[in-house]
C-alpha cells in the first residue's frame, strides 16, 4: 500500500511518539563501584552487552569533522580495545580517512539499549603501521577483504552496475589470493582524554560517569554528570 505525502507525515509522527524507551528492567550501575580506568568499565559493560544478546555490540558510530570544521557521522566496527586506545579501521582515502588526516580527533559512540547503555569517547587519532593493517585486514572474513579489496571507498560511483563488476572481481581475488592486501588500508586508534558511561533508568533518573585527563599520558580523574 502506498501513502500520500501527507498521510505519510501523520503515520511517521504517530508511530514516533508512540515509542517508548526501556520499559524493561534495566540493569543497577554503582559509579562508586566503578574502576579507576574507563577501559576496564568499557570492557565490562561490552561484554554484559554480548551476554544479554545485545545485536552488533561491536557497532559505533564514529563523529569526525572536516578541514572546514563541518561535522560528520557513521557507523563502523570496533577492532579492538587496549591501552593504546580504541581501534577501528578504513582506507585513508575514504571520506573519514580525508577528515582525519585534516583533523585527526574523533568521537565514538556505543549505544546498547537492551541494557539503556552509551558510552561515548572524545580524543586524539593517530594511523597504525602498515604492518598492523595488513595483519587487521588478514584476521577477518573474505568478505571483509573482498571489501577492502573493492576500494574507492566514498568515491562517486556511476551505477550499481559497476559497483557490482567491481566487487565480483574483488571476491574472485580474495578467494584466489587470500594474502592479497588494500594499500589504503589504514588502522586508526583513538586515544580517549574524555570517556563517559551512561546508565538509562525507567525513571528518569539517569546515571552518567565522566572520566577525564589532560594528556594521554595523565592520570584520570572522573566525577558525575547531571542527566
């Protein structure tokens, strides 16, 4: 069945305020409780996420900014997570490779909402090594290096046409040549300075947990926030 402009509009601002948001039991967060490191408490609420079967725990959505200053967002994949920061990875040319380049400090968002959980992360950005690359891209799936093989990440792309000749050929390579590598490829780590955790109540009566430093190498201080 199809809609009408207007009846459109009315059916999307009926179901939207229609919606509710964790009618569930959600579980108790106790800031005193919480580690001295943001990295351990990530570590933890991450894994609480996967036991509760949380979707695609592993989803964040990563905010950079162009050289003009102009904010952009999407979604992408943790790699991974240690002292040296919070990993994801993408070719440099892509458009976040660009504005990283331009102005290499981000910001990554964790929501997990069967558990009514952000965490969100600002800081500095530096590249890996071309070795860590090839060795990230090579501990995927074929699919994933198919992906990357694809290239011309954000590029303008003439039809789906192309799109798929391209891709055909690019899974053609990664089953043939599974050591094959994307040039571009580039590992990028965050290295937090501000890290907040946000606990959803039923009630209204949120709990946020900020963690700040003054440098990467300095020691965190943390404190709450008014929801």
């Amino acid at each position: 069945m199809t809609h009408g402009p207007h009846a459109t509009h009315d059916a999307f601002e009926a179901a939207l305020h229609a919606l509710r948001v964790w009618e569930t039991d959600l579980p108790a967060f106790d800031p005193r409780t919480a580690p001295d490191d943001p990295l351990d408490l990530f570590r933890t609420w991450f894994l609480d996420a996967v036991e509760a079967g949380q979707p695609e725990p592993h989803t964040t959505q990563l905010a950079t900014a162009d050289g003009d200053g102009r904010p952009d967002v999407r979604t992408v994949m943790l790699h991974g997570a240690d002292g040296r920061g919070w990993r994801f990875a993408t070719h440099s040319t892509s458009a976040k490779g660009r504005q990283l380049a331009a102005r290499p400090y981000a910001a990554l968002h964790f929501y997990w909402p069967l558990q009514g959980r952000q965490v969100r992360l600002r800081g500095p950005v530096a590249p890996g090594t071309p070795e860590e690359a090839y060795a990230d891209l090579h501990v995927r799936s074929t699919g994933a290096l198919a992906a990357a093989l694809t290239g011309r990440q954000s590029a303008p792309l003439a039809s789906v046409q192309d799109l798929a000749e391209a891709s055909a050929r690019a899974w053609e390579r990664a089953g043939s040549d599974p050591g094959a590598h994307a040039p571009t490829w580039t590992v990028y780590r965050l290295i937090p300075e501000e890290a907040e955790f946000f606990q959803g109540d039923a009630r209204r009566r949120h709990l946020r947990l900020r963690y700040d430093r003054a440098s990467p190498a300095a020691p965190w201080s943390r404190g709450l926030l008014w929801p």
